[in-house]
C-alpha cells in the first residue's frame, strides 16, 4: 500500500449543517460564510490549511452548498485544490457525509469540522498518527467544562471514553475538532443510511482503534454566536496572512 505523506493528505471539511444557534445570521447563507474580521469564515480556514502546507480540500456540503461552491470554485484563487460531496435530499449527518465523499480522499485523511479554527501543526498530528496501525484519531483538549461540556475520558495517553450525550466525571477533556481517519475505519459505520461522526468515534474508542493526541492549544469555533464574536475579536488581533 502506498505511504502517505501528512502533505499529501486531502482534507474533509464537514460544512453541511443547519447552523440553528447563528440565526437570523445564517438564514441566507451558510454557517461557513458568516464574515468573521472581515472575511467569510472558510477564507480564514482555508489559510490555516495553506499555512500546514495542505493542498486537498473535500467540502462535504448540503443546506445552501451550492452557494460554498459558487463561492470558492474550485480553489485556485485560495492556493488550494477543492472538490464537492453534495448530501443529496436528504441529510447524510457528518458520518454518512464522510461514507459518501470516501472516493475524492486520501487514504488516511483529516477530519476538520466547518465551524472550527484550530492554530495547530495539522503536519505534526498526521506525523504521530501515521506510525500507528490505528484505523482513527481524535486530537483532544483539557476542557474541564470550560468551553463547552467534556466528553472524552483521556487518561495516559489514551482515550478511555468518547460519548457526546451521556456525560462521565472522569472526562476532563473535549474533541477538539480535528480528526485523522483511514477508509477502513467505516467497516464499524452504521451499514447504510445517515448517522453522526460521533457514533463512528464511539465504536473505534470500543475496539481500541482510536488514537488520541492531546492538543495545549485552545481551539476557537462559529457555532455559537459567543463564539464567533471571541473568535472575531480574536483574529483581528492575531490576522493569519491571507
């Protein structure tokens, strides 16, 4: 099997969803291009990327996707590579989006949730994962509640426990946004139909098939609108080059 390089790598971008919690902001136009210092938010994403020397972009897109498209083409002007995975009628969740879009990435790929900004070594995470056989990784961050409710139990080095709905008081730490999988992760995916990303990491955490790498760096995130008012300010204060 041929060996990937972290820069090789293809990128799944997750920017499908509702956005319920920015309306009325986004009742027009998707989460993704809600302007945050000055630019639609994939823009700063996209210099994150370009700045970890990622070319390849999957953006996994339904409500309102096709306006991503005619907003970001096919990446040129972004010194990127960008294709599509469209839902179709019916909603996919971030699993089943994933599933579908398996054909345009790399073998492993990340995993970069739409809403999120993480000022992270993308290279470096990939670096740790690839000499490992594990067929998935989660990086996380010690939470303590702070940001947002704690879901993983990380102890040693390892995730012990990953569940979004039912909280645990030994979970310290939360998903941090960026995720790595091979395409072999998805034989423990629901076997049709749509389903959350979270179930597929739930299953790997059981079969001991997800790494976990612990990340210092606070992560930003849209989803909110305290959100992207910290992450607006933020930037203007720390602008990444375009």
């Amino acid at each position: 099997m041929k060996v990937v390089r972290p820069e090789e790598m293809s990128v799944a971008l997750l920017a499908g969803g509702l956005a319920t919690r920015l309306k009325p902001i986004t009742e027009t136009i998707p989460k993704c291009l809600v302007e945050v210092a000055g630019r639609p938010f994939l823009e700063h994403q996209f210099a994150l990327l370009r700045r970890c020397g990622i070319k390849k972009v999957v953006l996994c897109v339904g409500h309102m996707g096709e306006k991503v498209r005619a907003f970001a083409g096919d990446g040129q002007r972004f010194g990127l590579e960008l294709t599509y995975a469209f839902d179709g009628e019916a909603p996919l969740g971030t699993g089943g989006a994933l599933r579908q879009a398996l054909p345009l990435l790399s073998d492993p790929f990340f995993v970069l949730y739409g809403d999120s900004y993480l000022p992270i070594d993308f290279k470096a995470v990939a670096q740790r994962f690839l000499v490992t056989s594990a067929a998935g990784c989660m990086t996380v961050f010690r939470n303590e509640h702070q940001w947002d409710a704690s879901n993983v139990w990380f102890d040693q080095g390892c995730i012990r426990l990953y569940h979004k709905r039912t909280p645990d008081p030994r979970m310290r730490h939360i998903d941090y946004g960026l995720g790595l999988l091979r395409h072999a992760a998805f034989t423990l995916a629901p076997a049709a139909g749509g389903f959350d990303l979270a179930l597929l990491y739930e299953r790997l955490v059981e079969g001991g098939q997800l790494q976990g790498q612990e990340e210092v760096e606070r992560f930003y995130e849209i989803g909110s609108p305290a959100g992207l008012a910290e992450l607006d300010a933020h930037l203007r204060q720390t602008p990444l080059s375009p």
